[in-house]
C-alpha cells in the first residue's frame, strides 16, 4: 500500500491493530474493502516492528522459527494465531503462523502412513466421544499427526 497522505496523517501512523478498515479503505485505497485491506496488511503490510535485523518479514522460514512456531503452537493451540505470532520474535504475522503451521501439518500428513495404530484408533472414539463426528478440526488436534479428513475417514 502506497503511503497517502490523509488530513496531515500518513497510513502508517495508525496501530496496525487498531486501524480502521471501513476508514482505510474508503479514504486510502477506495478500489478495495475493508477486508481486503486488512487482509493484504496482514500478510504484506510494511510494519517497521515487523523487520528483524533489517530483513523483510516475507523472507524464508528458518528452521529456528519452525521450531519455535510448532512449540508456540503447542502452548497457545491453532486458534490463537495473534499469540503465536506475538511470541515468535521475528514479527511473523498471525497468518504468516497459520500458513507454516498448515504447510508443516501438510508434510506430515503427506509422510504418515495410511495405517491407524490401535492406540491412534482409540484416541479417536475418544475424541469423537467428546467433540462429536462433526467437529474433526477438535478432533484431530486430540490426535497429533492426523488431518481433520484422516479423521473422519478413519471413522466412517
């Protein structure tokens, strides 16, 4: 986003997580919602707190951070992305976290076996037990190492 001037301020004197979209988008880039905007800020957005060491925040994931971002993602769960991201120290944006995190269960999903062992099997009835046979994203984060669709179809 180019930096406009509006009214003697500039875009990037609002708090990223306190801007105002409708007011953004309508002032600033009137071609895109508001949620287009947030979203492109979210992902590309020029936050200088977001630089580490003068390097963009685009750049390579490093096997320090995917390691820092699985043991975040145990302690704070899959829901709280703004944590995680808040806790990383290399000013990755909460839908930077998400995107590593689906991409790293993406290649464990791709290297785990078809197979169920009897105690994945009985992780399941319990988890089904407790969440119900519709909520298979709960489900499978009871079963580490199993997609929400590994899940399921281990159940039907």
């Amino acid at each position: 986003l180019e930096l406009l001037k509006l009214k003697g301020q500039r875009f990037d004197d609002f708090e990223p997580l306190e801007k105002d979209w409708i007011r953004i988008s309508r002032d600033f880039v009137a071609t895109r919602t508001a949620t287009e905007c947030m979203h492109y800020w979210a992902v590309y957005g020029e936050d200088p707190r977001r630089l580490r060491d003068g390097a963009r925040k685009d750049e390579e994931w490093t096997q320090a951070e995917v390691d820092n971002l699985k043991q975040l993602v145990t302690k704070h769960g899959r829901h709280n992305w703004g944590l995680v991201a808040g806790e990383m120290e290399t000013y990755r944006t909460p839908f930077q976290c998400l995107a590593q995190h689906e991409k790293i269960r993406q290649a464990l999903e791709d290297e785990t076996t078809v197979f169920w062992s009897n105690k994945e099997t009985r992780k399941l009835i319990t988890a089904v037990e407790i969440f119900g046979s519709s909520r298979w994203r709960s489900v499978c984060d009871y079963i580490s190492g199993r997609s929400p669709h590994q899940c399921n179809s281990r159940w039907e």
